[in-house]
C-alpha cells in the first residue's frame, strides 16, 4: 500500500528544510536556499499530517557527502526524511488496527554525537573513520554529513596530534602500534548558553582505545602527550573550545572489540552531561548512549503519555536507567526498577538519581541482571514494562514470559527490589542484590501479585520487531494500541519504533479476592 493512501492514519513530523550545502567554510553550514530551522525547544512540536508534510516528488532530501561512496556509515543519499522502510512500517501498523501512526524525523544532517571511528594508517597520514563495507579497510571520513560539527572539528585536531607527535595508529595484521579507536561524544547541555545556542556550541568527550594493557606500559608517555595535545589546543583555554575531557581506554584483544574493561580519566571534566526527557543524564564512557540525542528526546516525551501517573514500571535492557529515570520524574511513578546487564551503567545511574527533583517520592532502584534468566521475577509487580532490547530483539524466554504470564501461574518468589531477605540460592537473584542500587522513599511498592497492564516496546531492529510483536499478539494476552516511528539514522533505512500494547480481555480479568468465597443465601 503507498503511503499517500494512508494519510487518515499515518503523520509525519514538521516539514525540513530539504537542500544541503556544500560549504566547508561555515561550522555549522545551513541550506544556502531555506530559512534555518528554529531553535528547539524543550518539548518536539507535534506531527503534521501526511499530504502537509511529504515534498513533490522532484523534492529530494539529499546527503551530499563526500564520502558516501567508500564510507559504509549511510546507505541511501536521498529522501533522508523518508525511509522506505516508512511505507512498510506504516503498512504492517495498519493491518494490525494501529490508527495513530506517525513517523517523526529531527535533524538531517549533523545530527550524530556520539561516533566510535578505528584510527589506522601511519603517523604521517593517520585514517579516522569507518570500515568500507565487507573489509576491514578504514575510510578517513573528514568532512562527514551526520557527524555533530565539533566531532568532525576534534578528529581533525587528533589528526593533527597524531602527526605532530609521531603516534603510531594500530596495525591489525601485526597487531602493533598504539592508538586503536577513538570514541567521540557530545555534549550540548551548557546552561550558561541560551537554548537556541547549546547544540552547535557542543563539547566533545573524546576516548583513545590505547593499545596497551594499562598506563603504566612503555608508550604511557605518547598517551600522556596526546592528551596534552588535544587539551592544550581544543581545550577551554584554546582558541577552539571544543574538547570537553580527555579519556584513555586499554585494549590487547586482537578481536574486534572496541573497548577493553579498564578505563582512565586523564583531563578535564569528570562527568558528561546530557539534558534529554526533562532530566540531566550523566554518560559515562563506558556506557551505552543515544547517537541522536535530538531523536532520543524525542521518543521520551512520546513514550511519557503512555505510562499512567503514580504507576509502578520495570524498565528491562536499561541501561544507565535514562527511559525509568525519566519516566519516574515527569509521571510521579511510586516505584521504578531498571533492569541492566552491563555493570558499566550503574556508576552512571547512581549519578543521574543525585539529580532529579527533591520533591520525587518514589522507588527507585537499579539492578545488574540478565533479562532472560526468570524475566518473571523482574515482570512481577510492576503496571508497566518498558523494553528497550539490542537489535536482535527481546530474548526468547522474555516473551514466553509475557506471552504466558498470568495470575494463576504465579508463584511465591523472593522480592527482588530488596524489600524481603530470604535464603535465597538462585545466583541470578543474588548477583543482582549484590549490585542492586536503591533509592527510598515513603511510597511502598506494589506487591509481587501485580502484573503489567502496559507493555512499551522501544525497538532499533525493525525485523525482530515485527518477530516479536507477532509474538506477542499470537496468544491474544496482549493488542496492540499505538506505534510511532522515529529517525534515529537519517541516511540509513534503521527506523526506532516505539509500540504500546495493552493486556487482552483475558489478562484485564479482575484479581479474585483471597478467602472463601460467601455462602449464597
């Protein structure tokens, strides 16, 4: 079905301005021919309709960039404010009953800040960039279109310490010479700037995957002086301004793992700063954090309205807990536990909770678990599951759990928000008490008898989506209600989908009350 016959069920973001240009001059390059797009503001303007938004067809949204041929970052030039993919995800929603499907796209260009780029080459002429696509040859990406403008301005200026300091890039069929990767993130929450001038005067966090084991190896010296470099002539004292702190990452593996487990501080803040769903979220290095912070944004305040005020959430695959920390702030939630696999996150967690409103009576806690060892044990006792999985989609026994789970197969089990100490043996549990992080307050939690009545799937992989969601509606246990679409990856045919399912009849049944059941007269 082509999608302008959907436009009673399907709306798409505010126009944009659909023409690049071709300066290099301008740091921050606009459309020579289109007004620049207005400043943001601190909730994304609502979707217009389909016919309103979609250009003519001799309209395109074109990349022009340099490097798309050689570089395997994007895989479509035009039409960036339209995936194909759209079509087809409007299509699978409508056929399903979803009636309020929107597509919503933020910035086209410029938009990616955060980028994990392999440095290889030699010191004279050092490659910062990607892999070409089926070889493991890296394309020196300068002038790159989706890159933030301040990533493209720090590589340029490692480029230059690399050179200046003889720095060997790493070689990896000898597996020798010393810098492997570097990753690069933004940060544009600076409140000393006005909000329209906070994005393009971004700092960058910049992290060197040093190709040693720990500082204390025989090349420490050539890390300590590249830190320097990019300090001295990016730092807040420089001309520049641009580099917001200087990390070091250790890694010998010879596989493709970027990062190694030991981490270094090495110049300027500690901590990185971001503003997205209404709190400040702090990303460490280490762990996982949105590319486009603009889209991110985005998809919290839609993702908000659907998680009923005063309710009790599980956030599973959570990260650094940003989606329940934001959902516990700006809907009141009594209780908000945060589920994560990865022990990275927690330091980060911790953080962000240091500074969320005073007035917030809930609780919070977060826990370093696996999602698929007994999800029922995370799924009990919460309204509302938010799953935010990899690109492969929600572990299987996840979704027999949500396909299956009901108050008659419910068992008495040890709380896992630490309220309850039994002698427990399960080492799942264990470890994730272990680990757990808490935050009291007044408020008591629901008890392990409540199920989830909303289901929020937020998905970066579209084919296991839809595996999944088949999944989920096939036992009739769950519908689904709504389905957003967001351009997380203009350039790219990635969409994030962010889906709402209710429970069925079956599951809106009425808890039976405990005790014998009265006598009729």
């Amino acid at each position: 079905m082509h999608l302008y016959l959907l436009s009673s069920r399907v709306s798409f973001s505010p126009p944009v301005f659909c023409h690049a240009s071709s300066s290099a001059t301008l740091p921050f390059p606009a459309p020579a021919t289109a007004k620049p797009l207005p400043p943001p503001t601190s909730r994304p303007a609502k979707s217009l309709k389909l016919e309103a938004a979609i250009p003519p067809s001799n309209s395109k949204c074109a990349l022009e960039c340099p490097h798309f041929q050689s570089c395997s970052g994007c895989t479509h030039e035009l039409d960036l404010d339209r995936p194909s993919v759209v079509e087809e995800a409007a299509e699978f929603f409508s056929k399903l009953g979803v009636s309020d499907f929107t597509f919503d796209s933020s910035r086209l260009w410029e938009w990616r800040c955060r980028a994990k780029l392999a440095v290889r080459g030699s010191s004279a002429t050092p490659l910062i960039g990607l892999y070409e696509e089926g070889t493991h040859n890296v394309v020196d990406i300068p002038d790159c279109k989706a890159h933030h403008p301040r990533i493209n301005a720090a590589v340029e200026l490692l480029r230059k310490g690399i050179t200046a300091l003889r720095i060997l890039p790493y070689d990896e069929d000898q597996g020798t010479g010393d810098l492997r990767y570097v990753q690069m993130a933004v940060t544009t929450h600076n409140t000393s700037l006005p909000v329209s001038d906070r994005y393009k005067n971004g700092k960058v966090q910049v992290s060197l995957v040093w190709n040693t084991r720990n500082e204390t190896s025989p090349s420490s010296e050539k890390l300590t002086a590249l830190a320097q470099f990019l300090w001295r002539n990016g730092g807040p004292r420089s001309n520049e301004n641009i580099i917001h702190s200087v990390w070091a990452n250790f890694q010998t593996s010879s596989n493709n793992i970027i990062f190694g487990n030991r981490w270094r501080h090495l110049l300027g803040e500690m901590d990185l700063w971001e503003h997205v769903g209404g709190i400040d979220v702090s990303l460490a290095p280490s762990s996982f954090g949105q590319a486009n912070t603009r889209a991110f944004d985005s998809l919290l305040w839609k993702l908000q309205k659907y998680v009923p005020r005063r309710s009790s959430v599980a956030d599973l695959y959570a990260g650094a807990g940003v989606i329940g920390l934001s959902v516990a702030a700006s809907r009141k939630c009594r209780s908000v536990k945060c589920i994560e696999v990865n022990k990275e996150s927690k330091l980060s967690f911790e953080k962000t909770v240091e500074r969320l409103p005073k007035s917030l009576d809930g609780s919070i806690s977060w826990h370093q678990a696996d999602t698929s060892d007994e999800p029922l044990s995370w799924l009990m006792g919460s309204e509302v599951v938010i799953v935010d999985p990899p690109r492969k989609g929600l572990d299987a026994s996840l979704v027999d759990a949500l396909k299956t789970i009901s108050f008659r197969n419910l068992k008495p089990m040890s709380s896992t928000d630490g309220s309850q100490v039994k002698d427990e043996k399960r080492p799942w549990v264990l470890r994730a008490r272990e680990s757990s992080v808490y935050v009291r307050s007044s408020t008591t939690s629901d008890g392990p008898l409540v199920l989830p009545q909303t289901l929020i799937y937020i998905s970066c992989g579209w084919e296991s989506f839809k595996e999944d969601c088949k999944a989920l509606l096939s036992t009739n246990k769950w519908r689904l209600e709504h389905a957003h679409g967001f351009n997380f990856f203009p350039g790219t045919q990635s969409i994030e989908v962010l889906a709402v399912f209710q429970r069925g009849k079956v599951a809106n049944l009425k808890k039976k009350k405990l005790g014998k059941k009265k006598k009729r007269s």
